[in-house]
C-alpha cells in the first residue's frame, strides 16, 4: 500500500477512535486528588520530593495536588506556621506522623524511598467518577470569592459525604533549610470547616452550589501573590475518607448527560489556521469549547462566541494536528483542525 494512503488511513481511524473515546464520557472524569504531606525543614521530603513532582506532571490534566505542611518533623517548618491548627488537623486525618507522605484519593499510600508509585498512581488513571465538581472563581485582591457547584450524573455509593474547599497557592518561591527553591500548591486554609461541611449530593440530573469567600493576606517569610491563589474542592466520605471526586478552575467542565450522545462532525475554517479558528453553528448554545491533542490530551479551553460563530484562538499552540470538541444545548460537535507557522 502507498505510504501516504497508508498515513490517511492510520489518521482517519486515530480520530474516528478519538471521537468515539470523547463520546463515551457517559460519566465525569474522576481526578486523582494527591494531598502531599511534607515540610521545608525535612531533608528526607527534599530528597524524595523531586521524584514525586516528576511522576505527576507526566499528568496534569488528570491529577490535582495540594501541599500540607505539619509539625512533623519540624514545628518550625515556615509553611506550617502560616496555618499551624489547619496544617496539622489535616495530617491529623490521616494519622500522619512523619513526612513525606501522600494521600491519594483519600488512601495513604505507603512510605518508601517512592513518595508515589508509578503503578500506584497509574492504576488509579482512567476512572469515572458520578459526580463532577466545577469551581468558578471571580474578585479583586485582597478578597476572593470562590462558587463550588457539584452535579449528580449517575448512581453515588451509600454514605455520609462532605464537601472540601481549600485555598492553596500555586508556587512559593522560598529558598526552605532543607534546599528546596519551590513549594508546588501549598494549601493555605480551609473555607469550609477543616473537617468539612456535610453535604446532601444532588439527585442524578441536578446540582448544588456553595459560595465561599477568602481575604488574602501576605504571610511572613515569603513573597506570596493574590494571582497564584486557587481554589480545590473535593467531597470525600466520612468513613472511608474515599474521595468521590474533586475540581479546580483549571479544569475542563462536564454539564451535562449529553456527553455520551453520539457526536456530529463541523467544519473549521480557516484550516490550517494561524491566529484564529471558527466554526459556524447556527441556533446552538455553545457550553464549552476544548481542544485535544492528536493524542486526546487537553490542550485549552478558551473560546468566544459571536452570533451563531464560536471563535477559537490558536496561536498559542504548537503547529500540528488537534480535534476540536464543542459542547452545546442541542449536542457535541467534533472537527478536525490543523495549526500552522503561517
């Protein structure tokens, strides 16, 4: 067979087959929630550290970490003092009492000289989830004000539930004892109670929204910065501590059953595209807009819509092949589109 008949072929099934893997979403994703315990003080947490990051930012489209600073070992651990009742209440949830530890979805991963398995991780990759947790976050500095929204999708196991919402900062930049340079998602306090808020999940089909505000104020012994503040929400069960699944701002949203509904092709103009990409859909309202790799990772989710045009930006990303997904009222549209130099 010629070759280039052949690399048609191959492309045309890679995305008949990312269609139909885009399409099977009947549920929501269920992120990985790792809640890394560790302090600035702790040299066994800078050396065991460094792989850990390495492992989950091979994924971060599909996990969501938060950094926990206890007393243990230290109590001087500058991070732990910026919320030293909260820090510990949290580690005290999962009987930790020493660091570095990861909690992975509620389970306590076992120590070792691998913070995070790769298999222990891995295996966890892929699950669905019948609750999907959207978080929205507007304000202006020094207050942030934060809208939690949990759906109901499919059948949620017997049990007590509660909600979480944590403020963590994306990146502090200080220079620890141990010699760590950068803390990756350090939790900075609890919006709901420490040990949660119960929470009734909504019947399959309907949702429930919870409001949360937080006043940033400057820590001591770092230079911190409104902007890097996030938001994570996750609702856990109180017996078994399993997290049913968790959310962030940065994540892409599932609003509706719709999902598994079989999708229909569009047409992306101009294609290959440099700056801009468009498609036409006449009457539809466009809920969401997200663009995947050639191999089905999420690329971004930014669009605008004027009249019946949704307009995608793309010069941000690298030149190649993507698939567009769009969501709407009326169903789920899917084109290919092709990013060039110009």
């Amino acid at each position: 067979m010629h070759y280039k008949h052949m690399k048609k072929l191959s492309f045309l099934l890679a995305f008949s087959l990312t269609a139909l893997a885009l399409a099977a979403q009947s549920l929501p994703k269920k992120y990985v929630l790792l809640e890394h315990f560790t302090n600035s003080r702790c040299s066994i947490c800078a050396s065991r550290n460094p792989g850990f990051f390495t492992l989950i930012n091979q994924y971060p489209d599909d996990v969501h970490h938060i950094s926990v600073h206890p007393s243990v070992p230290y109590n001087n651990c500058l991070l732990y003092l910026a919320n030293t009742t909260q820090n510990n209440a949290r580690a005290a949830a999962y009987g930790v009492n020493g660091t570095p530890r990861v909690a992975l979805n509620g389970t306590l991963v076992p120590g070792g000289s691998q913070l995070l398995p790769a298999a222990t991780l891995q295996a966890a990759l892929g699950q669905q989830s019948p609750i999907a947790i959207e978080v929205l976050e507007s304000g202006a500095a020094p207050t942030k004000t934060a809208t939690v929204t949990v759906r109901t999708f499919g059948d949620v196991p017997a049990g007590n539930y509660k909600l979480f919402a944590a403020v963590a900062e994306s990146t502090v930049n200080y220079a620890s004892p141990n010699g760590e340079q950068k803390h990756h998602n350090v939790f900075r306090a609890m919006l709901t109670n420490i040990d949660g808020d119960a929470i009734t999940l909504p019947a399959t089909g309907e949702s429930a929204s919870f409001n949360f505000s937080y006043t940033f104020t400057a820590p001591n012994g770092w230079t911190s910065n409104y902007d890097s503040l996030f938001v994570l929400a996750f609702v856990q069960n109180t017996a078994t501590k399993e997290v049913l699944n968790s959310g962030t701002r940065f994540d892409a949203v599932f609003t509706s059953a719709r999902e598994a509904a079989a999708p229909q092709s569009v047409r992306i103009q101009p294609n290959p595209a440099t700056e801009e990409a468009s498609v036409l859909l006449p009457g539809e309202q466009v809920a969401r807009v997200e663009v995947f790799s050639i191999g089905g990772n999420l690329m971004q989710t930014v669009y605008n819509t004027q009249a019946d045009l949704v307009r995608i930006p793309v010069a941000a990303l690298a030149p190649g092949i993507y698939f567009v997904k769009i969501t709407g009222k009326n169903g789920i549209y899917i084109g290919k589109m092709v990013k060039s130099n110009g």
